[in-house]
C-alpha cells in the first residue's frame, strides 16, 4: 500500500519547496530557499523511505497494545 503513494508523496514534497522557493521573501541568510529545494531534491525520498519504515516498524506495536492502557472517555 505504501509503494503507490511514494510517488505521490515525492511529488508533494517537490511541489511543496517550489513554492516556498518562489513565495517566500523572508530568508534567514541569502540562498535559503535554494538550499532548501536542493535538500528537498536529494535527501526527500530517503527520508519518505525511512519514514515509511519507521512506521512499519512501530505501528504494530501501537495497534497491538492492550486495551486497558487506552483512555476511555465515554
């Protein structure tokens, strides 16, 4: 299920930077904006990659848990 919106998350991350990099008009130093869109361009899919496989390692912990420890309003 992860594989089909990989690329979709990409592209939303690519769309994303080059926004900022022709909205924004408040950089902290001069070439922020190009520095963050090389960032984004290079290092963007590994950490969609690692993400991903961050949540694959912890969400069945999550949805395991006992039920006793959850809070219950009602």
């Amino acid at each position: 299920m992860f594989v089909p919106v990989a690329p979709v998350l990409i592209f939303k991350i690519y769309v994303n930077s080059f926004f900022i990099l022709m909205t924004n008009k408040r950089e902290s130093y001069k070439g922020e904006n190009i520095a963050q869109v090389f960032l984004t361009v290079f290092i963007g899919p590994f950490m969609i990659i690692l993400s991903i496989t961050m949540d694959l390692i912890s969400l069945p912990n999550t949805l395991f848990k006992d039920s006793n420890n959850f809070e219950h309003k009602y």
